[in-house]
C-alpha cells in the first residue's frame, strides 16, 4: 500500500493521538454510535449486558456507565439502567417482567402516566391491571394472586403525598412471591433508600433533582438483583432505550450540587408550607413532614429529608374556577408539569377524578418550590389568594 493517504482519507484517519496524562473534573462527553474493537475476537466475544466491554452507543459508553453508577452509589444499588425518561424506565420495567395472563397491582395515588400505561397495557396485551389503596401496608398480601407477578409502589404519592409503609408492603409481596417496583423519585434516593426498605427495583425519574435544570429527560432503574437485572437490560436494549451522551452529561453536572439544592429546596418548601397552612384559604397541607399529612409517622421513621413537591387542599367553599383564578394570578409560580428544577411551578388538578380511594375534600393544587427568595414566593402567594 501506499502509506502517503489522500486528502480523504487522511481527514478520517488521522495518525494522531492525544497525549495522556490530561485530567478535569468534568466526565468527558463520548459521542459514538458505532464503536470500534481491537480486533474480530475481541468483537465475537464482546457482550453488552455485562458492561466489561463496550459494543454499540445504544449499550452505553464511558459517559454513561458513569452515570449509572453514581446513581446507583447513592442506594447502594449494584446494577443501574439509563432510560430516555421516567416513563421510559416505568415501560422497560413493564414490558421486562410481564407476560400475558400475569397480574400487576399499582397504588391509586401512583404517577398519572404509570397508570395510563396500566390502563392501556391491561386492555391491550392480557394483563390484569388492579389498583389499590396506598395506605394498605401489610393488607396488600390480601390482594396478591397466584399470578400477580408485579406490585408497584411510589413513596410519597407525587400528588396527593400519602406515605405508604414500603416495608410493609415489600414483605408481605415478598411472601407472596411478587417483584416490588418503588417510585423513588420525590426523594432521589438523598432521603429514602429503596433497598433498605425491601424494595427489588428503585426507580427515578432524573428529570427531576438529578437534573436541576427542567433541561433534559431521564430515568433509571436501580436493582440489585442479577436476574431482574438481565431481564431489565434484555428489555431495555430490545426496546431500543438509550440515552444520548450530552443529557447524561447534564445530570452528571447536576449531581454535583444535589445535596445542597435537596436541602435549600427541603427549608424552603416547610417555610412556605407553613405559611400556607395558617392562611384560612386553605383546609389542608398534604406534606409529608406535617404531621396531618397521611403516613406522616412512615415519614418520619422511613425518611431523612424532604423535598420541594407538596399540594395544598383549598377550603371546599373556593371553586375550581376560583382555585384557577389563584393559580393564573401568580407571577414567579409558573404553571408546568414536572418539578425538581430552581424555578417554582403550580399546577391544579381535578384530583376527584383521578383516585377511586381519595376522600379529602377541596381542590388540589400542587406546589414545586425552587430556589428563589421564600419571602417572594410567600408575596406571590398572599396577592394570588387576595384574588380568589
């Protein structure tokens, strides 16, 4: 061969290599879909569920095997797997572990789209779907079938914030032979350890905290089970589920900071809680650390902290029109889904309508505090009420 390359090739093979020794804190972002192998042995003999070798971008490169094991550092989990979103982990989870003529139970309180999927799932593919009330604890042994392969669980109810006893819950699945499947999100896995409690998979959303940003969608399962760990990674890698290197880039920017963001948005949401609870507008505060809130002594026996995501019950003499008005009139609440970022949200919901087992009364209207000043916040809030 000629060793003097053309201009077109000498422009996608370089000789070049980088010197070694260059060290910074940031992880370095690996944009690959193909990846290259040192010879056909090492290409036959590659696998991608072990993670010892990297075989295609979809299976993960060195940006995201980082990622997936601070995140499972945090739970002292031994397996973690990247999704494109929550819902994407809550679909790999799903589709991973059930099959036609199997069971799965899921708390009425439980994240909207989880039960839409629950929904769609049962009446599409031959799945039983039951839902059942998230204060239950050990009654859910009750509830479990020869064929309930799958109980989910969410710890506290992302709108309503009952906490439900997960170590009850977990043992009694247990005995019955059932996976247990815990929505870790509220707490990131900062304030509640998943396996601690029972739980076999951790899931989260790291949209939310992990990120900080309200810039990207993730989510991640934790296990640290090997045989539920391959049958999630058979999933995810059949479905097509991988996430893309500059998103995982950002929530491992965002990590650095979770534990001081976790905190400032914990003392502040109690602050404005607080001011809440002593407005006469308002009937309820359903935060977890209050202690009329449902499963407030789970709370307090389970968790280490809270986060910034709390709703608020309106005296059942205000409308939903006028709880609306309230919402409309504020000016550094902005009205979004999602939460976990440093900007404030607030968003009604027709809760009634949602949860067969809800029995409060009044509108729900649920708060995500950020990083602004709480004294602004709480001024916000006092001209919004004036409008009612």
């Amino acid at each position: 061969m000629d060793n003097k390359k053309k201009l077109g090739t000498l422009l996608n093979h370089s000789d070049y290599k980088p010197l070694e020794g260059f060290e910074a804190f940031p992880t370095p972002i690996h944009h690959a879909s193909t990846v290259l192998f040192k010879n056909v042995a090492a290409m036959r003999t590659s696998t991608w569920q072990d993670k010892s070798a990297y075989t295609y971008g979809l299976h993960g490169t060195p940006t995201t095997f980082t990622l997936e094991a601070r995140v499972a550092e945090i739970e002292n989990g031994k397996h973690c797997i990247l999704a494109p979103s929550g819902l994407a982990a809550i679909t790999i989870v799903n589709f991973g572990l059930l099959r036609t003529g199997d069971d799965m139970l899921i708390p009425d309180n439980v994240y909207g789209p989880n039960r839409d999927m629950g929904n769609w799932i049962a009446r599409d593919f031959g799945i039983t779907v039951r839902f059942y009330d998230p204060m239950i604890g050990a009654g859910i042994g009750d509830l479990i079938q020869a064929n309930t392969k799958l109980v989910w669980a969410e710890t506290p109810g992302s709108l309503t914030m009952e906490v439900p006893d997960i170590l009850a819950i977990c043992k009694a699945a247990h005995e019955k032979g059932a996976i247990v499947v815990l929505d870790n999100t509220w707490g990131a896995g900062i304030y509640f350890n998943s396996f601690e409690h029972g739980a076999d998979i951790s899931l989260q959303a790291l949209t939310k905290y992990q990120s900080g940003g309200s810039d990207v969608l993730m989510g991640a399962l934790i296990t640290n089970n090997d045989d539920l760990y391959y049958r999630l990674s058979t999933a995810h890698g059949r479905l097509g589920m991988g996430v893309g290197p500059d998103d995982v880039y950002l929530v491992l920017r965002g990590m650095q900071s979770l534990k001081t963001r976790m905190e400032a948005h914990d003392v502040a949401a109690r602050k404005i809680a607080a001011w809440l609870k002593a407005r006469p507008e308002i009937s309820k505060v359903l935060h977890p650390a209050f202690s009329d809130c449902p499963g407030h002594d789970v709370w307090k026996r389970d968790f280490t902290g809270a986060s910034g995501l709390f709703s608020v019950l309106f005296d059942p003499r205000y409308t939903e029109a006028q709880t609306d008005r309230f919402v409309d009139s504020l000016r550094y609440f902005k009205i979004g889904y999602s939460w976990g970022g440093s900007h404030s949200l607030c968003v009604p919901y027709r809760i009634k309508t949602m949860h067969q087992f809800w029995k409060g009364e009044g509108e729900l209207v649920r708060f995500h505090i950020g990083l602004e000043d709480t004294q602004d916040l709480i001024a916000d809030l006092e001209q919004a009420l004036t409008k009612l």
